[in-house]
C-alpha cells in the first residue's frame, strides 16, 4: 500500500512539473511578442518611434510615415486627436517620440509643460467656411454664423485648432453669443466635422481647407486679415528614449519631400507669402 502511495506522489509531482514547464514555456515564448507590441506602441525600440499628430493631418502623415520607413528601416505609429487631448495624453504617459499639432497654439502648451522644446515649421492649416452644395443658406461671410436659425457644427475649443480658430474670429467680430445659439454640435477632432458636413447634418462649419471635398460641399474663403491662419509645427518629445530616430523623422517632415506631400494633400507650405503676416 505503502509503495502504491508512493508510486502515485512520484508521477503526481512528474505530471506538475511538466504541467509548470508547459506552462513557462506558454510564456516565455508569448513575452517577446508582448514585448515587441509594446514597443510598437510606444516607440521605446530604436526600430520604432511613436508620434502624436493632430487629427487633421492624417492623410500627409499617413504617406509620410510610409515613405520614411521604406527610406530609413524606421517603423512609424501614430495617435491621431485633437492638440489638447494629445498634450493630456503625453502628460500623463510620457511616452513617445515626436509631436506634431494642427498648430502653434497646441505646440506652446506642450512647450510650456516641457513635453516638448524646439520646433520646425511645416505648412499652414487654413480656416474656411464649409457649406453645402450651392450653399443655400446664402452664407457667404463668417459673420453670417450668427444668422438665427442657421445649424453650425464646431470643433472643441479645448480640444481643437480649429476650434481655438473659431472662438477667436467670434470675439473679434463680437459675435460669439448669437453664433452659439446656432451650434448644434462641437467635435474632439475636425475630421469628424468633416463627417457632419458630408452627411449633410449641419449648414456651415468651419473647416481648414484641406479637409473640403468638393463633391459633397463648397467652400467660401475668409479673407487672411479676417481669418485665423495656423501654422502647423512639429518636434521631438523630452521624453524620446530614440532621440535621434526622432529628429531623423522630424527633419524629414520638414523637408521639401515632407512638405511636398503636404502640398499635394491641400496644405500651403511653410513658408507662403500670401500667409507672410500670420505669426506662428
């Protein structure tokens, strides 16, 4: 009975060891990939870098970040919102490579919160006012948004440039309360004013210029001395554990092949002398 009791406890400890082995090895061999994912992410491989860019400028990032990968061997990920949800975000993670806003505005606060310090500039995100399709309304002037009864969708003034944009031109032609009467919704990001205009849920929005398809709407342009051109910058984070993959993609953003494919997707570059007089 004795040798019986004894045989059972020796394979019982046999079958837990191999259970454990089955198990560190289930483990060992997921923590690389666990680990490369992480880095993907957060771009804390030399291989890798991760960028914080402004909603509007997907489109040109997206090709960028294609572009210098096949040039440099660097991967690229990005986390695409509104300027001041990324710098919350880089807050509280301090994590990532380089940050790239829809504008200056965006970029100072970063700076004043030493999440970023030098920049370069890129191009010019243009505020337009977005209508629909023969513009029916008849807006034809900023001021028109306080028209009563017209629907305008915004961007998030703490969220968006374009937002920031908006609220300044109201208060310059003190019209911010009769134009929030209007306001049926404000957006995180201006892609998804974009969205409201081409599925016809608003009358007017504002816009930037590259973000205006003209199948689905017309735009009216603001006049520059009337208008709240912002410049878009880009730079290397403080907190980069790759600062020279960083700088290597923020050189290469603001070079004339970078600016080229911002050109091509409906951006002015930096700098214009039509925008001479827009500080950054």
């Amino acid at each position: 009975m004795k040798n019986k009791l004894l045989g059972f406890m020796i394979l019982f400890l046999i079958a837990g060891s191999l259970l454990i082995a089955g198990c560190t090895s289930t483990l060992s061999g997921s923590t690389p990939n666990s680990t490369v994912a992480i880095n993907n992410t957060t771009g804390a491989s030399q291989g890798s870098l991760l960028v914080y860019a402004g909603a509007g400028l997907k489109t040109p990032m997206d090709e960028i970040g294609t572009v210098f990968t096949q040039k440099y061997g660097i991967d690229v990920q990005y986390t695409y919102g509104g300027g001041g949800t990324l710098v919350s975000q880089m807050n509280l993670t301090h994590i990532g490579d380089v940050f790239i806003p829809g504008s200056t505005v965006e970029f100072s606060t970063a700076k004043n919160q030493s999440l970023v310090n030098t920049s370069q500039l890129i191009g010019y995100h243009v505020p337009v006012i977005a209508v629909q399709k023969g513009n029916p309304k008849n807006i034809t002037t900023i001021k028109d948004f306080a028209k009563p009864g017209l629907k305008i969708a915004l961007g998030d003034v703490n969220a968006t440039a374009i937002g920031k944009a908006g609220d300044k031109m109201f208060t310059k032609f003190n019209i911010t309360q009769a134009v929030e009467k209007n306001v049926v919704t404000r957006t995180p990001t201006i892609n998804e004013l974009t969205v409201i205009m081409n599925t016809g849920q608003a009358d007017a929005a504002l816009l930037t210029l590259d973000q205006i398809n003209p199948e689905t709407m017309d735009a009216i342009s603001i006049p520059v001395s009337d208008n709240e051109v912002l410049v878009v910058p880009i730079g290397v984070t403080t907190f980069t554990k790759n600062q020279a993959s960083a700088q290597k993609f923020v050189d290469f953003v603001a070079s004339d092949e970078g600016k080229a494919i911002f050109a091509k997707d409906g951006f002015p570059t930096y700098p214009d002398p039509v925008y001479a007089n827009v500080k950054p």
